[in-house]
C-alpha cells in the first residue's frame, strides 16, 4: 500500500512539474534597461559593454529592463521581470557583460518572467 501511495504521489509531482514547463519559453542575450535600449542598441558592442553603474541610474531603472538579444530584438520585462533584474543586479559586483538567460511567458515583444539567471 505505501508503494503505491509513493508511486502516485511521485507520479503527481512529475506530471505538475511537466504542466509548469508548458508554455515557458527561454530567452538569452544582453540585460539591458530600455532607456539606453532605445538609444543605443544598435552600436556594435554596446549591450555588452553596457554597465552596473548605468543600469542603476534612476532614469535606467525607471524605464525598466528586457534583454537584448544576439539578433538585436529587444524583449522587454514585466514588472516582476524588472524587479528580478534589480535584485539580480544589486546582488552582484559585475560590471560588464550582462549576458543572461531569462525565462517565461513571451507574449508579444513582452516577457512575464519567472527566472533570470547571469551566464557564465
């Protein structure tokens, strides 16, 4: 009986973690915020020469974060998307080479992010 009480819950777990993959779409590129997205994201080299110091700017912040990726299209975050990326930049002394991979829900030229993780 405990068996097979084990093999259901197991199998329960595996099953709600293949419906939370469903629909998670994984995007990688350059953490950049929108503001110096919008002005600058067409210079070569600039998203990875692109800084902590800036991405903490008051105006960077405000307009919010997305990742610019290898293809130049820029995704931009939800509003828990630019809370992660505030916390993740704060949380480390990086300064260049934001290169990131960040995952969720894409809709659009949006992301409702649910994880954003640093590159190595």
């Amino acid at each position: 009986m405990k068996q097979l009480v084990m093999m259901l819950v197991i199998g329960l777990v595996a099953a709600g973690a293949a419906y939370a993959a469903q629909g998670q779409d994984t995007v990688s590129g350059y953490l950049i915020d929108l503001r110096c997205a919008a002005q600058h994201a067409g210079e070569a080299d600039f998203a990875a020469t692109h800084n902590k110091e800036c991405l903490l700017m008051d105006k960077c912040v405000k307009s919010g974060y997305g990742v610019l990726t290898t293809d130049n299209k820029l995704v931009k975050f939800d509003n828990q998307g630019n809370r992660e990326a505030l916390k993740l930049i704060k949380a480390t002394d990086k300064d260049k080479d934001w290169k990131v991979t960040v995952t969720g829900k894409v809709t659009g030229e949006q992301i409702a992010v649910t994880s954003i993780a640093l590159q190595q």
